[in-house]
C-alpha cells in the first residue's frame, strides 16, 4: 500500500462541510486498515441521506444524530458495503431515525460464481471483517436512482473489494466507498473480494468523467481519472511481479507475498497474501497461470505453457 498523506486528519464527531449540501463526519476507528477512520457523509439540506453510518459505535451515533440540524430529518441510510467499519451502524441509526437501509444486499449479495466456489469449499474470509449479521430493507439495483429531498444518488453496483460494493454517482461526483481511496489502494480478498471484478469496476468508473470522488476512507480525490489510472497501473504492476515470480518456479501466494511485499510490515503480509491470491485466481481465468491442486489459498500455482491455452 501507498504511505497515507500526512494532511488528512480531521477531528472525529464533527460534521465537516466539504462542498454545499454535504458534510462528513470521521468515525473513531482509525486502524492501519481504515487510516484515520471510517468517513460517513450527511447528503442533502432537510431530508438527509446518510451514507456508511460506520462501525458499531456509540459515540458516532450521538455524532450523526447531533449534526441533524432544525428543520432537518435522516430519511434515508445508504450502506455501499457490509464490512465491519462500514455497515454494522445501520440498525441502531434506522431505529432512532426511522429511516430504511437501503443496499445492494446482504455479506453474499453479488459474490462472483468462483468465489461462491471457494466459499462452499470452506475458505474462511481473511479478517477483514464482514457484518454477516447485515440485513438492509430493500436491496438496490443496479443503475437504480435514489431520490430525497432535492438530491439524487446513482447506484453503481461495484464489486470487487466485496461482491455487494456498491458506488453512489452524485452529480458529477461519486461516493467510491473503498473502491477508491486516495490514501492506499483497495483491498481484494477472497472469497469476499474479485480481483477480476475489482478491475472491470475500475475501467466502469474510469469510462464516466467525474468531479471529485469521496472515498470511505481518506480525503477527497480531486483528480478521479488519474487515481483510477495508478490503481489500474498499479495492479498491473502487481500481475506483472507474480508473473516473473512464478518464472522461477511454483510457489504458494504465501510465498509469492513474502518475495513481491519485501517491505511490508509482518502483521500486513496475510493481507498482502490474500491480494496475492486473488491475482492468482484473475491469472488462472485468463490461463496465464494454473493450479497445481484444487484452487484454494495453499495451492500452488506454475506459469501455463503457451501452448497449453
């Protein structure tokens, strides 16, 4: 991952305005996996959306509840994924508010078939944490609109990071969620993440023109087709490391983590292996690697012979 720029620290609790008609509010769970926390966004100026209300915390419920100004009133809670900083929030703030939770679906909702595979074969999730317990009342559609009280949000079903991921197009800037974030680059972890999802959900939002992306995590990404382009590059980069690693023989994605993430901190690398392995699994659909036993985390993968595709 990219080192986190220093600039970007804002106080937790407090609804910061970052352009007419939307607030953000940082949420007090900073770890090396959601830098200074989780960003949960206040949309609209009477009837509020609020998106990611964020981690199972009570002081950042009393947040969001305390930004509700005179005259305004949450009617609508938006969750773009069920991981654990992210979703877990929803109930308690639609039981206070009354508000529905809308969503793509629940923890399995648009897993791609091989990692429904994966999952049936026993692979446990990597510790990313998955709010298994989520539940939205109604689950969004693809290219659905999300109308309030004067906004609209676009739903951009985008998975890849999580198979219910999903991306909000506000005008001309766009709610990422984790599929984009200006301090690091997006986990894939299977069987909950798709390398080869992840990257047609790049080039999806790289084919529309954007403003301003703001992301789960971090600041506002102000150039969003050039954050697109690194991350695109960035994975190709990756592919490109595993592939002259394999060149040298077999190897595990343990392995392959270990030699390609040599500056990664210790407590990092099952991260960085489990990203290894979903490179593994997008190699093996395009038959430019294979398995040496079944697919699973501790298979070990060689190069596939030209001749052999």
């Amino acid at each position: 991952m990219t080192p986190p720029p220093d600039d970007f620290n804002p106080p937790t609790g407090l609804a910061i305005e970052l352009e007419p008609g939307l607030r953000r509010i940082l949420a007090p769970n900073p770890s090396p996996m959601t830098y200074r926390g989780t960003n949960t966004y206040l949309l609209g100026t009477r009837g509020l959306c609020v998106i990611d209300p964020g981690p199972n915390d009570a002081a950042h419920l009393e947040a969001i509840l305390a930004a509700v100004e005179p005259g305004q009133a949450i009617t609508h809670v938006v969750v773009t994924h069920s991981h654990l900083d992210h979703s877990p929030l929803a109930a308690d703030l639609s039981e206070r508010t009354g508000a529905p939770i809308l969503a793509f679906g629940d923890a399995r909702a648009g897993r791609s078939a091989i990692m429904q595979g994966l999952a049936k074969s026993g692979m446990q999730e990597g510790g990313e944490g998955i709010d298994h317990a989520f539940r939205p009342h109604r689950a969004l559609e693809d290219g659905e609109i999300i109308e309030g009280d004067g906004w609209a949000l676009e739903v951009l079903h985008t998975p890849g990071h999580l198979g219910n991921h999903i991306a909000l197009g506000w005008k001309d800037a766009c709610f990422t969620a984790d599929h984009v974030m200006g301090w690091a680059s997006s986990l894939v972890s299977p069987p909950d993440g798709d390398l080869t999802d992840f990257m047609a959900s790049c080039h999806r939002l790289r084919a529309r023109t954007w403003r301003v992306f703001h992301p789960g995590h971090g600041a506002p990404v102000t150039d969003p087709s050039g954050r697109l382009d690194w991350l695109i590059a960035h994975r190709m980069m990756r592919e490109s490391e595993i592939l002259a690693a394999l060149a040298a023989g077999p190897a595990t994605a343990r392995a392959l983590a270990e030699r390609i993430y040599h500056d990664t901190p210790p407590a990092l690398i099952p991260a960085a292996e489990r990203n290894v392995f979903a490179h593994l699994i997008d190699l093996s659909g395009k038959s430019r690697v294979a398995a040496e036993t079944p697919m699973s985390a501790t298979a070990r993968f060689r190069l596939r012979d030209a001749s052999s595709k």
